[in-house]
C-alpha cells in the first residue's frame, strides 16, 4: 500500500517534495508532514480537490491515534473521529489570505483537536440541546430524515442528560469511566494507563459511578414538576 501512495504522491507533487523518493510510511510522522505540506500548498494554490482528498488519506491514520489519545486525556465521550472530521473541515474552507502553510501536521492537528476537544467538554458539560431543536435543524436539511418519535425523543432526551452529567464530572472520574466503560480496560490496564496502584481502581470506579449517578439523580429531580412527588 505505501508503494501505492508513494506513486500517486510522486504523480501529484513531484519526489522532490517528499521526504523519500524510495519509499513513503504512513505511519512515519516525517514522511506524513512533508507530503501534507506539499499536498495543502497545491490544494490552496490550484482548488485541487483530488491533492485534499490525499492529504486526507495519508494523515487520517495518525491523526485518528492522536484523536483517541485526546479524549482520553480529556475524558470526552466523542467518537475519535468527530476530532479529525472537524479538523479536515476547517482546513478545508480556510479562507485566510495569505493561504496558511503548515509544515508540521501532525502537531499542528493535535494541537487543534486538543483545543476543539477541551472546548466540547465545557459546552457538553453545561447544555443539552432539546429534542425539539434536532429536529427542526434536521428538517430544514435536504434529505433529511423523518421526524424523530416519541419514544426517540425520550431517548434523545435522556441520552442528552446522561451526557451533561458525565462530562460534568471532573476530568480524572471521566478518563477513569471512559477506560472502564468504553474502552473495556481492565483494572490493571486502566492503573498503567492512569498512573494509579491496581488496588486503587475499584475503590475509585466505585466513587466515579456514585458521582454520576448523584447527578444524574439531581438533574432528574429538578426537572420533576412542582408538587409531584416521587
């Protein structure tokens, strides 16, 4: 495969823009680097569409590690590839002038995924967007799908609670319930990966599914109607 791209690499910008004319790793950070700034200097240069979509494909594996490391750190209940999406998206409809040159990728991605993933955490951890509101930006897209039912708003809804409550939670509880919950660690995989004793992380998943469970509890009880008791 890496034979492949360096063919197609060499035919869109030229061996001399690669960091190898022998040979292109994709998951050598350098060799990435080197063709992604080539790659989105043609793309901004001559709008070549097919130069992005490369770039794209070369980068994605990498930044698709660095993206699942990030809401891990960060404790973010995403699917990694939300992060390398929304990045690719804003490279894409850059309109700055002078065009932006980006000789390091990689970091420059991280970097950004990073910020983009802190900030979801702090919108995510504050509102819920009602049912009501998806549906109608649904509706006013072409194509779009059937109006949701009672029981998927419902859904919807509690899913939403459920959200704001965990990424409420600080940090080191998110990370911790991410690695039990999601990622399927075992205690001694989630102690190497949180810098933590084994014997301390039953007694903390005990304590980080408690704090959740209060707040969801409390979010609940202050949407009861006045009056209405359990």
């Amino acid at each position: 495969m890496s034979d492949a791209l360096l063919k197609r690499l060499q035919k869109v910008v030229g061996a001399s823009a690669l960091a190898s004319a022998e040979r292109f790793e994709p998951g050598n950070p350098g060799h990435v680097d080197r063709a992604a700034a080539a790659l989105l200097e043609r793309f901004y240069r001559e709008n070549d569409t097919a130069a992005f979509e490369l770039l794209v494909e070369i980068s994605q594996p990498l930044l698709g590690e660095a993206a699942m490391t990030i809401t891990r750190e960060v404790g973010l209940a995403i699917a990694p590839g939300e992060l390398v999406a929304d990045y690719f998206s804003k490279l894409f409809v850059d309109l700055r002038q002078p065009t932006p040159k980006i000789g390091n990728l990689t970091a420059a991605a991280t970097a950004a995924m990073k910020e983009e993933a802190s900030r979801r955490v702090r919108i995510m951890a504050r509102r819920i967007r009602s049912p009501e509101e998806t549906v109608g930006a649904s509706a006013a897209e072409p194509g779009a799908e059937p109006p949701l039912t009672a029981d998927q708003r419902l859904a919807g809804r509690f899913a939403g609670l459920v959200s704001m409550c965990f990424h409420n939670l600080d940090e080191a509880d998110r990370r911790l319930l991410l690695a039990l919950e999601i990622d399927r660690l075992s205690y001694g995989e989630i102690a190497e990966r949180l810098g933590i004793y084994q014997d301390e992380v039953a007694d903390r998943v005990r304590r980080a599914r408690g704090r959740l469970a209060a707040r969801i509890a409390a979010v609940f009880t202050a949407l009861q109607p006045e009056g209405e008791g359990p």
